[in-house]
C-alpha cells in the first residue's frame, strides 16, 4: 500500500537525487515530505536551509509547508542543484456566488421520500431552490468537513469547520419528472439564479425489479465508491429498486448497487422469498449448508470470533425442522424472525478460527460454504504428529514461544540449517504487491516497493517450503497482475491464508522521518488473530518498530475464502529504515522469521481445531 508512488527521474552519475515529488506535483495538503540521497561526506540544504536527520547513508526526507499557489523548492548538494515547483490547492467557499449545487446528478426517489438540496454561498446570504412548485429557503448550516480515510493513518482525521453550507429538505407527492432545480442566491444587493446539475423524478406506483448479473454485485451504504461495502450480493440475487442516484440503484433492503451490474426483470415482480427446512453436507474441505427458497433475496453477514450470522433479507420463515448432522466444525445453528421480512440465522462454531466462506446461489437455492481448518491440524490435536510439541503462551498478547524441540527460531538458526516440515498440508498463497507498471512506493535511491516486495515473497516462498508448506504465487516476475486476478486466486484456489506482502508510504501530509515500523491489515473477523498475532512475533522477534494493527477495506484483504492479511513491513520513505529494508542480509532474516511466526500461528491453532 502506497501513496507516496512517483519517481523523480534521476539522470546517471548524479549523486543528488530526490525520488518524491516531482516537478509539478499538485497537492491539497499544507506541507509535503521530499524523499531522496545524496553522499553523506557533505550537506544537502532545501532553499538554503541544512537537511537535519539523514540517514547513515546519506537519505533524506524532510517535511516543509506549503503556501497556497506555487511553492518553489531548491535542493542542493555540493555543486549540483534539484529544483522543484509544488503547487498546493484550496478549496474555499465561492465570495461571489455558488458552488457544490446538490443535487449533483440525476435523482430518483419514491413519493414522499424527503429529498434535500444544498448549496455552498457566501456567508449571511439568502438561498432558496425552486421545483416542482415548491420554493424552498434553504438554511444556514454548522457543519464540519471529513478528511479522506487516509488521514487516521498520519492521526489527522478530525473534522474541519466548513462555512457557507446551506440546506433545506421537502417531499413531494405526485410521481413525474420534476426537472432540475433552480437555485437562487441573494447577496449584498445582487440575485444570481444557476440551474442544478442534476434533475429530480419521483417514482410512481409501478415499481421496478432487478436481478444481479455480477458474480458478486458491489453493495453499498449509499450512491458512491465513498460509501462503506456491504456483504456482496451473489449472481441471481432479486430486489426491489426504491430510489436512483446517478449510476447508482437504491435496493429495496437498503443497499446501492450500480445498475451496470443488474437487468432490469419484467415490471410487477416482487422479490420476495420463503423457506422451510435447511440442510448440512460435507464435501472435501468443506461444510455447505442449503437454504431452499422460493426466490433468491438480498442477503448480509456478521463474522465474530467464534459466531457468523447469516440474514435473508425480504424473506419470511416456515420452518419447523432443518437437518444440521455431526458437523467437524459447526457447534450450533439457530435462527429467529426479528420482523416479518428479516431471517437471521446464528452459527456456533468448535473453535475461535473460523477459515473461510462463500456464498452463491444455485437456481434458488442459497449454498453457504463454510472452509475447515487444514487437515494436518485435526491431526496435530490427536497427538499423532509432533506437531503438538506447542509451549504455553506468553500469558499476554505476545505469540506464543514454542519449545526447542518444535521450532528453532531465525535468529539462532545456523545459515543453511535445516528446518522441520511443521506446514505439511498447509496451502498458503503469497502476494508479492504491485508489480510491472505499478510501481509503488519509492525509496530514497529510486528503488520502488515492487522489487523489494517480489524479493522478499521470493524468500518467504522458500522458508515456507521448507517447513512443508504448500505455497502459491500471484506474481514471480515483474510483471502487471490485476487486484482482479489477485483477488480470483485466493477466491479459488482455496489457499488456508492469503498474506500481500508489502511496504509502506504516507499522504503528502505525512511525518515520514519519524513514522517507521511494521503494520497488519485486516478486513473480515476471520483474518483478526493472524493479523494481530503476526504483527507481535514480527516486532518482538526482530525488534522493529510498532506501527499498529488496522482494519481496512482493501482488495486483498476483502476476499473471504481464506484468511487474509496484507503485510506492510516497513516504511520506503523512511530514510532510515529503507537501509534496513533494502540490505539482503536483513530481507533473509525478516523472510526466515516471518515463515517461523506464521508456523506458529498454524500450531497454536493445532490447540483449536476439532478432534476428526
């Protein structure tokens, strides 16, 4: 994961070199970092000022503010000079008339649904809208802007004031095209009329039916890629439209899909679905439980430790049995009606590791896979392997240290010693991140994320094979692989973990002199405990810095077929860490060590699995 990701281009025999930003480089942030080296016999100054804190090497990567417009930076080491142009944005509320008219796009919404619109104008100014035959004086808002989610990650996620909002609310009953609005500004003297971008239509009693045409339709808390993703909708999943927005389709259970994603069915179809009894059966590897319905409904899912819950939206229950058999892995199974068009259905499992799931429809059956943990553990809890040889924890949030008969950790293993094959049966599938065009983030030499990542996955891979894992590669060159197909491997080559491996950058806004460390993100409850319990062996053991544990909505750690974690090792515009990052002595012995954390997380999930 980077954000800091394009290269200065640096010419041969130059000894100054600044990686980030480029000449041009076009911000919103008030200060910006400037990644680069230069040889450490000599100083390097930033418009005549000295860099302090480079690096033993000669890395530097300074922050300094930046003045609304152009910002002209030079940086100089001995003979030879890098200037740079920065220019920095500001979004301020317009003095002299509109700005930010909402509606921004083509809405539709049912009738007496409040519909609002909106306006940035002048402070103390008059503001009304005109449609339908309504005029509505919108109001003087108190309101505070949000900053991008990136922002919690330099903790600069607290709201700004935002002036000059105005907003007012009204419905309207008879359904039809009501056209655009027509917004009105009143200010010292001057009326300034401007039409909305977007028109309004109010739905009529006529409704209409979409059926999903992804495998897995994208659903939303609202009409755009800022809103939060709910559970994804399987292919065939029927619903009701309620409002548009846009692109976007308002789902009769609360959810925003695009419409590119759905086929409209013929009009007066009203998805709504029934169910008697369910089912359990066992395949290889898995536990897939059959819920018969009549239509194939909108459905959500709650993932919690040792619980998931299932919910059958518009959905209404007739049941008096299901068959649930002796499960390897299902403890429990119970389910309620909270109202008339809600099924929600409650799973237990044996232990806290769940493994991973799927869900599809075939024809109107929905079939709900749950993964079993790998086999070697079921047999590592029945005492027949050593695999079992597992000390007691730390008795605090550290990994657990496993004996000297069980595992020999990096730090005092011989060069070229052996290790036991403690993964036999364990398929895990490895991400070296970014790659051909995708470069990620830079370092201050011009090496990018893409190498270090590949070179360090390429370690990994042959640590883990040797403690017997099986291990699959997204990428083994430089080469362009999409999020897509990244995603699609874990999603069907049933690994038992998916890890992304990673390095780390900032926003522009960001400290990247003194932010430094290891980071683990998470997505679904099931990918919670490698996580955090990686994140600890990695600091303890190797003795780096703490940059934290965060849940995070990513492609690679979205998939829910395994669990998956993405990796961020260290920080490339560190000036120092990057050295560290960078030495192949140091990239062995992280490899080494991250293949023994991740066995011992294996083994202390060995104390977990159900008996077979």
């Amino acid at each position: 994961m980077a954000l800091a990701v394009t290269s200065f281009p640096v010419n041969a025999g130059e000894s100054l070199k600044v990686v980030y930003p480029i000449d041009g480089h076009t911000t919103s942030a008030e200060k910006i970092f400037f990644i680069g080296t230069a040889p450490a016999d000599g100083s390097v100054t930033i418009n005549g000022q000295q860099i302090a804190n480079r690096s033993p090497s000669g890395n530097f990567a300074p922050s300094l503010p930046l003045k609304p417009g152009e910002n002209t930076f030079t940086l100089q080491h001995g003979k030879q000079t890098v200037t740079l142009n920065i220019i920095r944005t500001v979004t301020d509320p317009t003095e002299t008339g509109f700005s930010t008219l909402a509606p921004t796009t083509d809405i539709t919404r049912q009738s007496q649904e409040p519909i609002c619109f909106s306006a940035v104008a002048p402070p103390e100014s008059d503001v009304s809208v005109k449609i339908g035959g309504q005029t509505l004086t919108l109001q003087s808002q108190t309101s505070s802007a949000l900053p991008p989610n990136s922002a919690v990650l330099t903790d600069q996620n607290q709201p700004a004031s935002a002036s000059g909002q105005y907003q007012g609310c009204t419905t309207f009953i008879k359904p039809g095209k009501l056209g655009s609005p027509l917004f009105q500004l009143r200010t010292d003297g001057q009326t300034i009329k401007q039409k909305g971008p977007g028109s309004v239509e109010i739905l009529d009693t006529t409704f209409e039916t979409i059926e999903v045409l992804s495998e897995q339709g994208v659903a939303r808390t609202g009409p755009s890629t800022n809103h939060s993703r709910l559970t994804p909708l399987p292919q065939g999943t029927r619903a009701r439209v309620t409002g548009k927005e846009g692109e976007w389709l308002r789902l009769d259970y609360g959810g925003w899909i695009k419409a590119a994603e759905t086929q409209a069915l013929p009009p007066g179809l009203l998805p709504q679905a029934t169910i008697r009894s369910f089912r359990s059966r066992i395949i290889p590897n898995w536990t897939e439980v059959v819920f018969p319905l009549t239509t194939a409904v909108p459905i959500s899912v709650d993932q919690r430790g040792s619980t998931f819950s299932l919910t059958l939206h518009n959905a209404t229950a007739e049941t008096d049995t299901n068959a649930i058999k002796d499960d390897p892995i299902i403890e429990r199974l119970d389910w309620s009606q909270p109202d008339p068009s809600k099924i929600q259905y409650h799973f237990q499992f044996k232990s806290n590791q769940q493994w991973g799931y799927k869900l599809r429809y075939e024809g109107t059956n929905l079939v709900l896979s749950l993964r079993h943990p790998p086999a070697s553990l079921s047999t590592t809890r029945s005492g027949s392997t050593s695999l079992a040889l597992l000390s007691s924890s730390r008795g605090r949030s550290d990994p657990p240290t496993l004996s000297p008969e069980s595992l020999v950790h990096s730090r005092n293993r011989a060069p070229g010693s052996e290790v036991s094959p403690y993964l036999n049966g364990v398929k895990i599938l490895l991400d070296a991140g970014h790659g051909g065009a995708e470069t990620g983030a830079v370092g201050p030499t011009g090496i990018p994320e893409k190498t270090i990542n590949l070179q360090v996955t390429k370690l990994l891979q042959q640590e883990l094979q040797q403690r017997g894992a099986t291990v699959l590669m997204t990428r083994e060159e430089d080469v362009d692989v999409s999020l897509g197909d990244r995603v699609q491997m874990i999603q069907t080559q049933d690994p038992n973990i998916a890890l992304s491996i990673h390095y780390n950058a900032l926003p522009d806004s960001g400290d990247a002199i003194n932010t430094a460390g290891i980071g683990m993100f998470w997505y679904h409850a099931q990918s919670h405990h490698p996580s955090q319990f990686l994140y600890e062996y990695l600091v303890t053991e190797l003795d780096r810095p703490r940059y934290g544990v965060f849940w995070n909505n990513l492609a690679l750690t979205r998939p829910t077929a395994a669990p998956a974690v993405l990796l961020e090792l260290g920080f490339m515009i560190n000036p120092t860490e990057f050295e560290w990052i960078s030495d192949p002595q140091a990239q062995r012995q992280l490899a080494s060590t991250l293949a023994d954390g991740i066995t011992a997380w294996f083994l202390t999930q060995a104390t977990q699995a159900p008996a077979p």
